[in-house]
C-alpha cells in the first residue's frame, strides 16, 4: 500500500486566490512527522511546513498552513494569497519513527498559478 | 557555500562509462541521502548514511556504489548504466535525534543524468 497518496496530478489557481493540495498517509506508527515541499523547475526540493503527530494545533509557516485530520488521516496544504511563484511540483513527505531514516515521498501535484 | 550543493548538475553518460555524483552538506548534519526522482514517479529512496555508516539500501542495483567518507560528503558511482537509469539524482541531509520531531531534511539541487 502507498504510505503517501496524493490524488491530484495537477492543480490551477488564479492568482490570490487560496488552494488547498490534498496529502493522505497511511502508517500504523504513532508517532511520525509529515511534510510538505516545494520543487520549482529549477528541481531543487524546498521545505516548507512540518506536522508532527502529536502536535495539537495545525501548523502555519507564512502563507502555508497544513490541515492536520489525523483520524482521516490527512494533511492538506493549503497556500493562502496565491502568487505567480508558486507554481510549482508539491510534495507531501512522511517519515515515522520506527522507520528511523526513512522519508515516504507522494507522487507529486502540480501547480499553477494564473494571473 | 551553503546547504546541501551537488556536482555535476547535468550528466550525459553511455552505458559503459563511469562516472561519479558528488554531495556535499554544510549544515552540520549527521544523515545524508541518495534519492532518484524519474517522470510521474515518487521519490524513490536509494541509501541513507547516518553517522557515515549505511543504514539503508533500498534494493538499488549494483551499478550504483555509494560512498560516504565523512558526514559532509556523499558521492554515488555509476558504471554500466542503463537508459532507464536516467532521472534526477537528489542528495538529502538532515540531523537525526531518534525521533520523527526532527528536522526536514534538506535536498540539493540535484544531477540531472542522461544515459545514452
């Protein structure tokens, strides 16, 4: 079974408007952190928000914030005020403890933003 | 030079060559990694080091040789490739504690491999 599954390919936003990328996970773990990253045409992978299974409140970094449904197992990004940047591949990433070392990367959406 | 840089960023091989992938991280980490990226795929995972020490080996063929000589620099030997090999190679660190509340890890910018 895929640890990270990643339902949509690509993805349209006009600009400044909010997007929402959908991430589910699957692990029997209970302790695991998730991510999510941004991977520009440049092919360069970014970091940008963290979750980890205990966390009680959802994180936010900036215009990116993950929303945590941990029984669903979910972990959406949502990019608020959308900009022409960030279009862009987005991953989402899972890594759990048991596992050690080990990062479950998604397939992968991508996004565009249209202005 | 800062975080995790990667050499060569393009590579254009034929199959009965030799070659090799250089990483090398600045941040002080202690577990560096090897991914494959191919079109339409997940990352795939080839080999972690932590402490310089392999700790995974996620089923890679032969033709690929990891070689961790310190916890700064990772290098990946390629010898007789084949064209289904091509993809983008990305180099990961990350600082490892035990427990999944670490740090992300931190990608290079990656080769770009073509094998002819």
């Amino acid at each position: 079974a895929q640890k990270i599954t990643q339902t949509q390919p690509g993805m349209f936003v006009q600009e400044k408007e909010a997007v929402t990328l959908d991430c589910t996970y699957d692990t029997s773990d209970p302790s695991y952190g998730l991510f999510w990253y941004k991977q520009p045409s440049s092919g360069e992978m970014i970091f940008l928000i963290y979750q980890g299974s205990y966390d009680q409140q959802n994180a936010t970094e900036g215009r990116y914030s993950l929303n945590f449904q941990k029984a669903r197992k979910s972990a959406n990004l949502v990019i608020s005020a959308s900009q022409l940047g960030d279009s862009a591949m987005y991953f989402c990433a899972m890594r759990e403890v048991n596992t050690g070392n080990q990062f479950y990367f998604g397939t992968g959406t991508s996004l565009t933003v249209i202005p | 030079e800062t975080g995790v840089t990667q050499t060569p960023r393009h590579l254009v091989m034929g199959m009965t060559n030799k070659k090799s992938l250089k990483c090398e991280q600045h941040l002080g980490h202690n577990a560096m990694y090897w991914y494959k990226q191919s079109a339409k795929k997940p990352l795939e995972l080839m080999f972690v080091y932590n402490f310089k020490e392999q700790t995974e080996n996620n089923s890679v063929p032969s033709r690929f040789s990891p070689e961790c000589p310190n916890s700064s620099h990772l290098f990946l030997h390629l010898h007789t490739l084949q064209p289904e090999d091509s993809a983008l190679y990305l180099c990961a660190s990350s600082q490892n504690n035990g427990g999944a509340q670490d740090n992300e890890q931190f990608f290079g910018p990656g080769t770009r491999l073509t094998v002819l």
